[in-house]
C-alpha cells in the first residue's frame, strides 16, 4: 500500500477472524494444488480479496489464483493480465466479497432474506 502501510495490522476484530478464515482456505487451495503438480510463485494476485496470495504455475496453463480461481498471464512489461474466460470460476469463488465491506452486505442481505419469510408468516 502507499506509504508502506500493512493493510493487515488495521483490521478489527471482525475483519481478522474473516482474515484468518480466508487464510485457512487459501492455505488448503494451495496445499491441494501443489499435489496435483502446480507450483507456487512468487508473484501474487493483484485482486483485493486475494492480496498477498501467490499465484500457481502449471506448464501450459496461465498463472491461477487459488484464492479467486482467477487466471493470469504476464504481459511484456512484466504486468499481470486477466485472461479469465467466463464461465470458469466456481460459484463459490465467485460469491467470495472481495472487501469486508462486501462481506458485511452479503451477510446483510442473507439476514433480510432469512427475515422475510419469517415476516409474512
């Protein structure tokens, strides 16, 4: 971040246990992946929700997020491009809320919805 600021030393209560819940998963995404023959790199996913998450590199496949399931490749200048085709992320990559603010109205929008039926009866 600018001003070398860790964005992680910031984070509330709440914002770490997500944190730390999101770790473990990653942690497991890439355990799996190194099993079945990826590698881990040291370049990491440029996505908000995956800062810090090394991308994994497989002969002839772009670079993958295990984090997002996002997919990469390095243009000339040494940047990332998403080459993410539609259709390849899971659903529950996708549905991961890539801020905590986004976690919060997820969780905000169940507890509605879970109201709602409880209201009409």
């Amino acid at each position: 971040t600018a001003g070398g600021e860790d964005p992680v030393a910031a984070l509330t209560e709440a914002q770490w246990t997500w944190w730390l819940a999101r770790r473990d998963h990653v942690s497991g995404a890439i355990g799996g992946m190194m099993l079945r023959g990826w590698a881990m790199t040291a370049t990491e996913c440029e996505r908000p929700a995956c800062r810090r998450t090394p991308l994994m590199r497989k002969r002839g496949v772009p670079l993958l997020c295990p984090a997002c399931e996002h997919r990469f490749e390095m243009d000339e200048a040494g940047g990332l491009v998403d080459v993410t085709e539609p259709g390849t992320v899971s659903p529950e990559a996708a549905a991961v809320p890539q801020t905590y603010e986004e976690l919060l109205a997820q969780r905000a929008a169940a507890a509605a919805a879970a109201a709602a039926p409880a209201a009409a009866a």
